[in-house]
C-alpha cells in the first residue's frame, strides 16, 4: 500500500542520530517521518547510561547550540554530572554525566511526540525506493511504500547484526532489537562499500549484591554542573555518586584460563573492535604487566538497582563471567542481571559520503550515526543532526552545509570520516582536533548558534538568550578595552593580591585580564566594578583574553590554508587526466571523488605536491578564480 | 640570485635596501643586515605587481658573494615574514596569476613533479650521518613526549599521571638540548658548506681521473694508459658560481685478485652510498656494455645518475647533451675538454642553480628553517608547562615543522601510539 501522505524527509531509525536528524528537520518546517521498529525504544541508551566526556561532551555541546535535544534531555535525565579536566585548560575541560535510563528516554520521546512538522511511525524498514540515481522513499516490513525527496538512513548497530556470548552467537540487534537484516541485504546489493565492526558491553549487575562499603565513592561536582547553554541545575533530577572497583591478579587469572572459549581469541569474530575500548580479556592479555584496572560502577537510573560495570565489557563464556565479577573485592556475591556480550555489525565506508552526509552514489540518501563507522551517542547525535540538516536543506533545494574543521568538532568528525575512513569505530578525541584550542565546550554557541538560527534549527527562545549573551560580551569587553588604570588609582594591597605587585605604568583591563594569574572576579576587586554577573559571560571573558595569542595564530593558519580548503573539485573530474599524478594518487580520488582541494589533501597517501599539481589542474581546465593572496615566497 | 615574490616584496626592499629601487631598473645597492651593516653589494630590480614573472611584486637581488654571503641574505629575507618556495612555486604562482599559457602549465606540472621527491631525497642525504640521525632522534623524542601530554588531555580517568610518569619536563630538557646542538653544529657551518656530492664511476681506463682533472682544472690525480691506475678514492671540491661540488674519483670496477684494488673497489661503492650525484664514465669506443648495466643496477640509491660519454675525440663526435628514457647522456672529452661546460652546466641545474627548479642547496635550507620552526615551538612549550592545553599545541606545532623534513605524522598515528603504550578505556 501507499502512505497516503508525502514527506520532505523520512528518517529511518530511532536512536541517538535517527532523533536528533529528525527533530531538526522538523525544526526548519520541513514535513517529517521519523520509521523505528519499535516507538518503545526511541531514545534508548543501549550501552553504557552515561552521555559526555572529553571531546564527546563538546559535541554534545554542539549539537545543543544547534537546537539539538541531547544537552537538554541530559540535564532532566543526568544523575551525576562532572567536569571532566577541571584542573587544566578550557579547552579540554568537558562535561560528563550519568544518566537514568528511563529519563533520558522519557526526555527524547517527550521531544519528539511534541515537535510539530514530526510524524512517528512505527515499523521496520527493509528496503529503499530508487528511482535513477535519485531516492524516492522506503518500503516496510508489511509492504507499506512512503515516498519522500530525501531519506535518512541512521540504522546503527542494527545492520546485520552478529551477537557473540562465549562461543555461541545469534543474529540481533543491540540489547535484544531484531537485527535489520533485509534492510542490509538490500543496501548490500547497491554495492555501497561497506566493512564489519565490533562492539561490546560488561554484563551488568544487580546493585543489591554490591558491598559499597569497600568501594571507593566518586561524588558527582558540586556545584552541579548542566549540560545544555539553556540548562539549570533545578532541572536535574535526584543525584546519585559512582563507584570505583578494581580487577586484581585471581580476575586476570579468571580471564586467561577462559581465553580458550573467547570468540575474540579463538578467531570466530571477523569485526575489528575499538583500540580505546577494549575489552577486559583485551586489556589483560595486552598490557600484562598491569596488575589491576578500574572498573567503574554506574548507576542506571533511581527507579532501578541494576549497575553498569563499566571497564569488563568482555564476550567470555557467562560462567567466565560470573567468576571474573565475583573476583572483584565489592562483588564477591553479585549477581549478573545481564550477561556481557560482543556484537558485529555492518558499516558503510564513509568515504563515499559527502560532507552533507549524501552518499555520492544515490542522491537524496544520506546516512548518518553508527552506520558510518563510528561509536558512541554523542558522535551518533552530531551525526544525525547535520544529516538531519542536510536531508531538509535537500528536500527543498537549498544548498548543503557542514562546519568546517576550525569551527566545529562536528566538522572534524565529518572530515575525518569522509577523507581518512575507519579503520575502528570512530571516537572523538581532543587531540583529534587541530584548532582544539578554538573548539571548547564553553564557545560552542558562539561558534554555532548563528548560523543555525539562519539554516532554522534555533528557536526564538534560544536565539534571544544568546543574543543577549553575546551583546553582554561585547559590551563588557569595549569596557575592559577602554577603562584604563593608573598606579595612582590602585591601592598598594589590592594590587599587589590580585597582581603580585604594584603596577609602573597605565594599563587597559583587558590587558591586565590577560595575565595568568588574574581572574575577571579578582579584576573587578582592582577598581571596584560590578561587571557582569552572567557566569557563561564571566567565563567568556576570561577565556577570551587568555587565550587571545593563541587563538590569534591559529586563525592566521586557518586564513592561510582558506583557499586551498574551499576550492570545490568537480564531480566528473577524471584523475587519471591529471598529469604527474602518480598511480595510486589516482585511483584513491577518483574511488574517493573528494568534494574539495582540502579534503583531497587529507586522503592518506596525497601528499602536498599531489595537492599542487590537482591546483594546477583544476585552474587549467575549470579556470579556477582569483587565486588570492598566496603570500610571499623567497 | 635571491627572488622574493608576494604583497610584501616592497616591503621587503625598504627594509634590506633602504628603499624601494624604481620599477624595473637595475639598481647598485647595499644589501644591509639587521644591525644596518652591508651584507653584500649588488643588483637589485623591483618589479610591481602585475607585470612581472609570478603577476606579484617581485624583488631579485643579485649579490657578489658566494654561498655563506647568499645564505646569509636568504635568511634576511625569511626573517622579514617571506617563506622559502615550495618547488616550482615561481612558475605555479605565475600560472595561477594568468601569467603562463595552457602548454607552459603541464612543464609546471612535471616540474613539481619531478622536482619534489628527487630534491628531499638529495637534502636527506646531504644532513647525512650524524645530522639526519639526530633528526630521527629528534622526532622519536617529540613522538613520546607528545604521547604523554595528549594521554594526559584526552585520558583524565585512568589511573595513571601522565605528566609525571612520563618525565614531562625532562623529556622537553632533553628536546631542547638535542636541538641545540643540532643547531650549533648548523651554525658552525659544516653542514652548509658540505655542498652537493659527485662520485665518478666506471671500469679502469674510461678517463675517472682525467675528468676530475679537467672539472678541477689542474692535476689533481694520476692519469695513466695503465687499467687500474686509481687505487684510492680522490676527493677535490671545485666551485661552480659559488656553489660548492665535491668531485670523488674512484678505482675503477673489475674483478681482480689484487689486494690494494680490492680494498679500494670497495672504497669506491662506499663513496657512491653518500654521493648525491653519479657520473657513470663509458668509453665512447665501445658504448654502453652489460658491465656498465651492472654498475648502474647498483646505482639505484644515488637520486640522480649520469652516463658520461667519454673520448668522443676517438669517435670523432661533438659535444651533446640528451635524454634516453629518463636518464642524461653528456657526451665529452676529458683529454680535450669539449663538453666539459655541458657537464659543468648540468650540475649546476641538478644543485638548483635555476630559477625554478629546487636543488639540494634549497631543499636543505627548507630542512634548517623547518628545525627553526622546532627550536621555536620548543621554546615556547617551556613556558607553558603548568598548562597542558598549551604545552601540547606547542609540541603539536613542533611536530608540524619535523613533518617538513621527516613526512606526515597525524593525529589518529599519535592515537595509535597511545593506545599501543597505554591500557586506556574503560
Ligand atoms: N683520446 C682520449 N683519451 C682519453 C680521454 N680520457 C682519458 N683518456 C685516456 O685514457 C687513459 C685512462 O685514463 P684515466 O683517466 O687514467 O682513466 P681512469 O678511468 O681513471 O682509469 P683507472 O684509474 O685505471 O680506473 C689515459 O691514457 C687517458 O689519457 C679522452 O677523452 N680521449
Ligand atoms: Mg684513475
């Protein structure tokens, strides 16, 4: 049967990237259908309940400066938050919380049963509708036909999926959901390339068995920390600490005498795992001279005893599994709930997506979250929203857009993706990221914000509270420029507390503020000002001045590489008619077909006299314009 | 010849020349130091933006001294904010600017081409021994330094303190100390004034010695009818406009049982491992044979080889210089000296003595200012230690400027070290 109905854009999957894609499309008016199999488990974590970390708090930091949910669903669900680097620089400090499942969920669902322009359905998707090169909708388990300009793909762990516990292993998805097994086989057929990955989790624990007497306690901070730019503490619910245990010599024991029936180590998963997750039995047979690792105990939420054990994410036989727990001082009597599992899944090679998240070989598809290659909410999340985006920007003809590297870890996740592939599941991390000091968690609504209100993911109410925010900025530092102090004006204490010693000469605020040890609290003790009360915009300016250097020369490299970044390279470009190109430089773009010179230069293997000579090309044939300041050259 | 081209070029003249000289004239001018002392005296010719070569402003300066004097005024130019051009950066500049046609562009193509991966290859060998070792060191270091400091920002929850385990700061002492003497060593100029490498090679009686006398200009080795006149390896340096050439001639190759010859063969491949240049000598009389074919397999290491055609005079042949699939045959007399200038003048490209092109002599001063770039970064890192965040955008510029001489090193490659050394996730 045909849907009676016609969308803009139809989001298949409802999980971290499959929401948020839908809800921004949504956001910007366009007529949306979010497809899961199953309504119950929108906005289900079905790993690990905690939202954050370094690099993956700043995207969730993105993602709400960008009209976003998880920030805000965070804050009603979060049951600990911390900020993680605290003692160093902003520009790693992220924030991290635990959160309670239910919710976390309840928080997702309320978003999306109220967004208008969203229309939910529940069944599985098992195959698309191509018309030409061109997407045209989806067909449903029961034969349901929905048509739409543009369809995004966010099936996560669910394709194809392989669970393994010890050595037996069945097909599924993640935490029990079927797997999508015909919507894999169908994408298989469009010989979209596509690779096999691994995952796992620690079985989890009944909170009832554990002796917490014994256990380190790790207190969530105080003050509470909140996610989103609009979030108050008040918001969160009931706070609850973690707790942290320890494996010892008898666990290792436990674990190399059950190595025989891993299915990791007798070869039966073909899937490459994570280097930065791995699991217990990995960690132990790699660094051997270790004699003990943390295993951290994470609530799942108020309403529930059960306990992720997070740090033994192991596929060992269950019997392994009850030994190598009650191993642990605190969990000598625990009782498994759940046992731990590995699962393989499919994913498909992002490189042959654009920056929008379109895959280059049917129009209007766009894939984003786990089905990309990458792991995690917060990655998923980032995803979704900018395929969510860029599905809406399509369905009514207006151009694609993606942060660039220097504007977003966003645009860092995307790059990387697309140019470099996946040889594990990809994780955020700081080092990741080349502008880090540029891309905090505290500026990422200054970074975004605005251009999100102008693609429509921000509403009024977000938009008026930063600009208010970023006019207070603005104000306060004129202020810091203009207002000087004399060593007449200062008194000799005050001076001496805030700035080590009396000041020689003038000196405007703002150069004083950019000193180390003076912080914007301390600076208003000097001449007595009220200042700025807003601790987002305290913090601000603080920053601002600190880093300034920095920030300064990083935006000299950006400004320097700007051309080459943003040259577009034409579709139809044959690489093998670019002369002095080696070989296997043409074969890589012309597989690739990067979308600009500057992602043509992060392909591995390009080197910068490769980029030189595609410069030379695309000016010969395509007539390149203005070639701008190239700077000076001896 | 110093070419400086870009927005700043006149900038650049005010500063070394005092003035801007008036467009297009040849002007006779002090080149003044940072102190205002003359570095050289010579020709400087401005030519503004868009009619010149590149389509920018463009200032030459075109000095008297050899060298250490032309060093010296490069590095003027680069301490005044221009950057050392990329190979064949003129030309490209010139035919992004509209100044070159469609045909002239594919020469600019091979001449990035061909230029880049010979000239890194030459300026590798010319840091050889212990410069390029310590460079290694060098980056072997920052790696694991970086290692640490990264693990310390993106890891806060293990269990381990980073920055102590890992002797943060001594490993930045050491860094420091390793690139100082790198840096005296470049000073004293021992590596600068090395210049590029020539070995002479070929069986017994093809005219090695001769060659070398002629290229010298005077008799510098024992020239005989007899084969295997040359025991011991040779060496002379010649200079061609200033830029110096080490001439190394060999014993000749052949099997023998001759004790001496055998110790000196043995000399002669060795002197061909450093050489950046081979001239493998052929007799004109007999042409090219399958012994000659056999040396030359050997060759493969030395980035560029030549096949020298000698005794022309016996065959009664010119002078000529041309390409056979990729590779240079001069065609010369040692004994009479035609073709001597060919030769000379091949060279003189090989090094990068033509606008364009990038030599040795270019390529090195790329790897010197890349150390700069190091020494810098390394500097600053030292102030920032009680700041992490700082430290390790330091250590990654650092690291950027390495990449220059040593290639690519990315972020997901640092991941994979840390992962490789640490238990890290839970
Ligand atoms: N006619 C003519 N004779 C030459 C020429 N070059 C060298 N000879 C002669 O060839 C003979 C060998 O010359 P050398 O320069 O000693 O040759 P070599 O390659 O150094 O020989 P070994 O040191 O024995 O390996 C001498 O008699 C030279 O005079 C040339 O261009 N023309
Ligand atoms: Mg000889």
């Amino acid at each position: 049967m045909q849907f009676p109905e016609i969308f803009d854009v139809i989001v298949v999957g409802g999980g971290h990237a499959g929401t948020e894609a839908a809800l921004a499309s949504a956001r910007m008016g366009r007529k949306t259908l979010l497809l899961t199999h199953n309504i119950e488990t929108l906005g289900q974590m079905s790993c690990n309940p905690s939202i954050g970390g370094i690099g993956k708090g700043h995207l969730v930091k993105e993602v709400d400066a960008l009209g976003g949910a998880m920030a805000t669903a965070t804050d009603e669900g979060g049951i600990q938050f911390r900020i993680l680097n605290s003692s160093k620089g902003p520009a790693v400090r992220a924030t991290r919380a635990q959160a309670d499942r239910i919710l976390y969920k309840a928080a997702i669902r309320w978003r999306l049963e109220n967004q208008p322009n969203l229309w939910l359905f529940q069944q599985a998707v098992d195959d698309v509708i191509i018309e030409g090169d061109r997407i045209a909708g989806v067909i449903t388990q029961i034969g349901l036909r929905f048509k739409a300009k543009a369809v995004v793909l966010t099936a996560g762990t669910f394709l194809n999926g392989l669970v393994h516990v010890g050595l037996e292993n069945y097909r599924a998805g993640r935490a029990g959901d079927p797997p999508a097994i015909s919507l894999a086989a169908r994408l298989r057929e469009l010989s979209l390339p596509a690779g096999r990955l691994k995952t796992g989790t620690p079985p989890r624990i009944d909170g009832r068995t554990i002796d917490y007497s014994v256990l380190e306690e790790q207190p969530g901070d105080d003050p509470v920390p909140v996610f989103s730019f609009l979030g108050s503490p008040e918001q969160h619910p009931q706070q609850l600490p973690c707790w942290i245990a320890h494996t010892n010599e008898r666990t290792h024991e436990i674990i190399r005498s059950g190595l025989d029936r891993s299915p990791m180590y007798t070869g039966v998963i073909e899937g490459v795992g994570p280097r930065y997750c791995p699991s217990v039995e990995d960690k132990i047979m790699r660094f051997a001279g270790k004699e003990s690792h943390q295993v951290f105990l994470e609530p799942e939420g108020l309403a529930t005893n059960e306990i992720y054990p997070n740090g033994i994410s192991t596929s060992l036989p269950f019997d392994v599994q009850i030994n190598l727990v009650r191993s642990i001082r605190g969990l000598e009597n625990a009782h498994i709930l759940r046992p731990g599992y590995a699962i393989e899944y499919d994913y498909y090679d992002p490189r042959g997506l654009k920056n929008s998240f379109e895959t280059k070989a049917i129009q209007g598809l766009f894939f984003g979250g786990q089905i990309n290659g990458t792991t995690g909410y917060e990655e998923a999340a980032a995803q979704g929203l900018l395929a969510g985006i860029n599905a809406a920007l399509y369905a009514w003809d207006e151009p694609a857009w993606c942060p660039s590297r220097d504007q977003a870890y966003i645009g860092v996740l995307v790059d990387d993706l697309i140019t470099r592939g996946v040889s594990e599941p990809y994780r955020m991390f700081t080092s990741r990221a080349e502008y880090r000091l540029m891309l905090r968690e505290d500026n990422a609504d200054i970074r975004l914000t605005e251009v999100g209100r102008k693609i429509g993911v921000v509403d009024d109410v977000r938009w008026e509270a930063f600009s208010r925010k970023q006019e207070a900025i603005a104000r306060e530092t004129e202020r810091l420029k203009r207002t000087f102090v004399y060593p007449a004006m200062l008194d000799e204490t005050i001076a001496t507390a805030v700035l080590g010693k009396q000041i020689e000469r003038e000196y405007p605020l703002f150069e004083l503020l950019r000193r180390p040890e003076v912080s914007y609290e301390a600076l208003l003790s000097l001449t007595g000002d009220e200042g700025e009360s807003d601790p987002q915009v305290r913090q601000q300016l603080e920053i601002s001045a600190k880093y300034q250097g920095y920030i300064d020369r990083q935006q000299d490299e950006i400004q320097r590489s700007r051309y080459y970044e943003s040259l577009e390279i034409p579709e139809d470009l044959d690489y093998r008619d670019v002369k002095g190109l080696s070989i296997e430089a043409q074969q890589k773009l012309n597989v690739y077909k990067p979308q600009t010179l500057g992602q043509a230069g992060r392909v591995s293997g390009i080197t910068p006299a490769a980029v030189s000579l595609l410069l030379v090309y695309l000016k010969k044939k395509y007539k390149a314009k203005n070639t701008k300041d190239l700077g000076d050259a001896a | 010849m110093i070419r400086v081209s870009g927005r700043a070029a006149p900038d650049i003249a005010v500063t070394i020349l005092g003035r801007c000289p008036s467009p297009r004239h040849a002007t006779y001018i002090d080149f003044l130091d940072t102190d205002g002392s003359t570095i050289d005296r010579g020709i400087a010719i401005y030519f503004p933006a868009p009619h010149s070569y590149t389509g920018e402003n463009i200032l030459e300066l075109q000095g008297h001294g050899g060298t250490a004097v032309l060093q010296r005024l490069l590095q003027r130019c680069l301490a005044l904010g221009a950057k050392l051009a990329e190979p064949g950066e003129f030309t490209k500049r010139a035919y992004l600017n509209d100044k070159l046609d469609l045909a002239q562009a594919e020469a600019v193509a091979d001449l990035i081409d061909a230029s880049t991966d010979l000239a890194a290859r030459s300026a590798m060998r010319s840091l050889s021994g212990e410069f390029s070792s310590h460079v290694h060191a060098l980056r072997e270091r920052l790696i694991n330094l970086r290692m640490y400091v990264e693990a310390c920002l993106d890891f806060p929850e293990e269990d381990i303190d980073f920055i102590t385990e890992g002797g943060v700061i001594d490993k930045l002492e050491s860094i420091r100390n390793e690139l100082s003497l790198l840096s005296t060593t470049a000073k004293q100029g021992s590596i600068l004034r090395e210049g590029i490498q020539v070995v002479l090679i070929g069986q017994p009686n093809v005219g090695k010695s001769s060659l070398m006398n002629q290229l010298a200009g005077q008799d510098i080795a024992i020239v005989t009818a007899i084969a295997g006149t040359t025991r011991d390896t040779i060496r002379s340096e010649i200079q061609l406009e200033g830029v110096p050439i080490h001439v190394i001639d060999t014993a000749g190759l052949r099997e023998t049982v001759d004790e001496v010859e055998i110790f000196g063969i043995q000399r002669t491949w060795r002197a061909a491992e450093t050489a950046h240049i081979a001239l493998i000598l052929v007799d004109a009389t007999h042409g090219i044979t399958e012994n000659e074919k056999s040396i030359l397999a050997r060759l493969s290491g030395v980035p560029q080889q030549i096949w020298i055609h000698n005794k022309i005079d016996l065959v009664n042949s010119s002078p000529e210089i041309r390409e056979v699939d990729g590779k240079t045959h001069i065609f010369l007399s040692a004994k009479t000296g035609h073709g001597i200038s060919l030769l000379k003048q091949h060279l003189l490209e090989l090094a990068g003595w033509r606008a364009g092109t990038e030599g040795v002599f270019m390529a090195r001063q790329r790897h010197l200012k890349a150390l700069d770039g190091v020494s810098q970064s390394i500097e600053n890192a030292k102030k920032n230690l009680n700041q992490a965040e700082l430290l390790a955008e330091d250590l990654r510029l650092a690291q950027e400027s390495l990449n220059e001489i040593t290639g690519e090193f990315t972020s997901d490659d640092l991941l994979g070290e840390i992962f490789g050394r640490f238990c890290i996730g839970k």
